[in-house]
C-alpha cells in the first residue's frame, strides 16, 4: 500500500460534512440456525452469545496459538448473524467455518457478491442515511429504506454503513449524494482510518500479531466468556505479560513509506503500516514497534527521515 494524500476537498468533507465511498468488496457471509450464536462464539474472541438483535461487534479469528488470521464485524439479525471481514481474510474465515461448523445446527451463506456496502464517513453521516433512529453505539444496525432503497444502516466509529442488495448499490448511492454526501477516495478514507489509530489486516495486521500488540482487546476481546481458538495465549499475555510491540502513531516532516524499517540507534524496532499525508496533520503512519521505542522518541524513517513516536488515535 502506498503513502496516500488526502485532496482538501474530500477531507473537508469527511471530517466537516459526510464522504461516500463503496466498500462492497469487502468480504460477506451469514450464519443461520439455531447454533449459530453458540458455534460462532468458539471461533472468536468477543462475546458473540452477548448480542441481541440490532446490536452487533468486532472481533478477531485466530490461530491456535493465538496469532490473527483475520478480523470481522458481527451484527446480529433477527433471523441470521451478518459478517464482513477485509478481503484478503475471507477465505481463512470461511475455512474457520467449515470446518469447525461439523455437528452444529449452522448453515453458512456466501453474500459478498450478492451485497453492496457504502460506507458513510464525517458527521453528517446520520442525518444523510435518514437513520435517526440508529444508537450511537458502534456497530448498532437497523433496517430502512432511502429512496426506496432497502438498506441496514450500522454504526461506525467514523459515520454509517450502508449495506444493501448489490444490484441497487449504484442507485443507493445516487440517492445519498442527491442528499448531500460528496464521493470520496480510498485516500481520503485511508487517511482518516489513520488519524483515528485504527489498524487495518493486511497492512498492520497479519498472522504474525496477536490482538493486544495491535491494542485490539478492548474493542475485540472478551476476558468472561468461554474458550474459543487462540484463547490460552491471549489471557496469558493479558495477565502475566507485557507484549513486545505495541500499535503506535508516527508524526513526521517529510512522507512516509509503508514497508519503510523503523530504527532506533542501529536497532530496528519496526516497519511502517499504513502512511498518509494529512491535510490537518501532514505525514503521519501507523506502525507495529517494539517497546523500547516509548511515546514521544524520534526513530529513524528513512535515509535522514526523523519521525516522532506518538499515542494513538493522533491529537
């Protein structure tokens, strides 16, 4: 993924007013029977029997021990639990699936070409989906029409998702900029995604990290429930340990590039995720570094590029 540079246009819009942009390649599947909710709890690390319809959560899918093979949102419907996950982890989750579902009262449905997903960013998000009557808690959902379009708008910690029948996406998002909404770039969402810490798998996350290294266990883990795969590893650091690395900002004067190694003295202490240029901020990055590296040191990015470590989400 390259270093990405927000237009001021789009940022104004995202961050004063509300951006549009399609997200419906991103990975869908749905879980029904009278197991899913129970099935579905031993694959995860959140709470999934906690749920109530028209609620919904984050969690992660995770190796034995206790390494991501991805990360995936779970609303609860009436009749069906809903999944999204990036891309590039829906064949490990619906790998997880099949084979763990043997035994269960769970069917499991592939949707992610037969759905649409517009994602909805800045603060007029609400007011543009016509979801007045959608909870500020991230990942609520409810069903509603725009324009005659059927959608389940769901919270975000940026805005709302729209996520509707795939053949009337295109239409779904007429409506929206009719109503206001600006079409936005995958840079300007980028951007943004940084600016509030939010790591992303396939760039800051991947098989080689465990959820409290990204700082993902308030949002993703559940320390009440029962067992679930990876579950012995994540406790253990949870409570008796300290993890090597930790999710961290950058702050620099000049562009960084993702892949870029991080160091501290001679030491490499990590590599650049995602980076962009922010209109309000100027370069910025997220990156996975070792401890030693504390807020508020400068490491080096780069041939003579300083880069000062900082807490996310960015100030």
């Amino acid at each position: 993924m390259a270093t990405t540079a927000a237009p001021a246009s789009e940022y104004a819009a995202v961050t004063e007013g509300c951006g549009v942009i399609d997200r419906s390649e991103r990975g869908k599947l749905a879980l029904t029977g009278s197991e899913a909710k129970a099935f579905l709890n031993g694959q995860v690390s959140n709470d999934v029997e906690a749920l109530t319809p028209g609620t919904g959560c984050y969690a992660t899918f995770l190796t034995p021990k206790g390494k991501l093979l991805g990360d995936l949102r779970i609303l609860d419907a009436p009749d069906e639990l809903l999944l999204d996950t990036e891309r590039v982890a829906l064949q490990p989750l619906f790998n997880v699936i099949r084979r763990g579902m043997i035994g269960y009262d769970v069917q499991l449905h592939k949707r992610t070409l037969e759905r649409g997903l517009l994602s909805l960013i800045g603060p007029d998000s609400q007011a543009i989906a016509g979801a007045a009557g959608l909870s500020a808690e991230e990942h609520a959902h409810l069903e509603l029409e725009i324009r005659g379009v059927p959608a389940r708008a769901i919270r975000t910690d940026l805005g709302v998702d729209l996520l509707c029948q795939a053949p009337r996406t295109d239409e779904l998002r007429r409506a929206l900029l009719d109503a206001g909404a600006l079409d936005v770039s995958d840079a300007t969402a980028e951007c943004v995604r940084i600016e509030h810490g939010r790591p992303r798998y396939g760039v800051e996350l991947d098989d080689g990290v465990i959820p409290q290294e990204a700082g993902l266990n308030e949002r993703a883990v559940s320390f009440t429930k029962g067992c679930y795969v990876g579950q012995e590893t994540v406790a253990r650091l949870y409570y008796r340990g300290k993890p090597n690395r930790l999710l961290r900002g950058l702050r620099s004067s000049a562009p960084l590039e993702p892949g870029t190694p991080l160091k501290l003295g001679e030491r490499e202490v990590g590599r650049i995720g995602s980076a962009a240029v922010s209109p309000r901020l100027g370069p910025i990055a997220l990156a996975l570094i070792r401890r030693e590296a504390e807020v508020g040191s400068t490491v080096e990015a780069g041939p003579g590029v300083g880069a000062e470590v900082v807490a996310l989400p960015f100030a």
